[in-house]
C-alpha cells in the first residue's frame, strides 16, 4: 500500500483574518440597538450588486465563457463588482474559472477531495496560489 505525502499550501492570513473578522462584525448585527430597515436594504442591494452583477454576469457569464458582450468600461465594472463580495482576488479566480484544470490541481492538492459548492468557492479566498 502505497500512502501519498500530501503538501498542502499554506493558509493565505490576511483573507483568512479578514474573512473571521468581517464574520464576527456580522454577528453585531443581532444586537437590538444596530437593527434598521434601511441596512437591511442597503444589505439586499449589495448582495445583488456583487453576486449577480459581480460574479454571476461579471465573472461567470461575460469572463468565463464571453456570452455576450458588452462596451469595455461597462465590462470593468462588472468584473470590479466581484472582488466586492469577498469570493477573493481577480486573477486567482479568473485562474481557476478560465483554466478549469487549475481546479483540478488544487483538488489533487488535497488528495483528490471532490469538493463542490461552498467549499470550491472558498477555496480561492483561503489560499496562496502563486
């Protein structure tokens, strides 16, 4: 039986800090004293403004695979619209949804784990990959 010696990279910390510490922020939302209306709005529309504008129609549609198009500063908004929701940087992103086998070598970078989902997306926010 042959047991593989798995190296896995390492743990980018400033995203990893960033990411527990924009979490624990979000905890002080329960507080009673910091309930509005007008945040939850401003909440609904940010989430609509980098998801769906940011990486599902950015990133994911016009990018990826170049559905469509679009005039170029109307393009440059778009992909800046999907750093905004934390998914991580540009080119790593662009790295593992142009480059399909980029994913690949991560995923056999942690012994070949099928991960999907949540965590094929933190995946790009948790690690260095030079």
């Amino acid at each position: 039986m042959t047991v593989a010696n798995v190296q896995k990279p390492p743990i980018n910390w400033p995203t990893a800090i960033f990411m527990v510490a924009v979490h624990m922020i979000a905890l002080l939302a329960f507080l009673p004293t910091n309930f509005s209306w007008s945040a939850i709005a401003v909440a609904l529309f940010l989430h609509w403004l980098t998801g769906c504008l940011g990486i599902t129609l950015g990133w994911h549609r016009l990018v990826a695979h170049r559905s469509f198009s679009v005039p170029k500063w109307l393009e440059y908004f778009f992909v800046l619209c999907g750093p905004l929701s934390g998914l991580g940087c540009t080119d790593i992103t662009m790295r593992i949804l142009i480059n399909p086998s980029t994913t690949t070598a991560l995923l056999k970078d942690f012994g070949g784990a099928t991960w999907d989902g949540f965590f094929m997306r933190c995946l790009p926010m948790a690690m260095c990959l030079d």
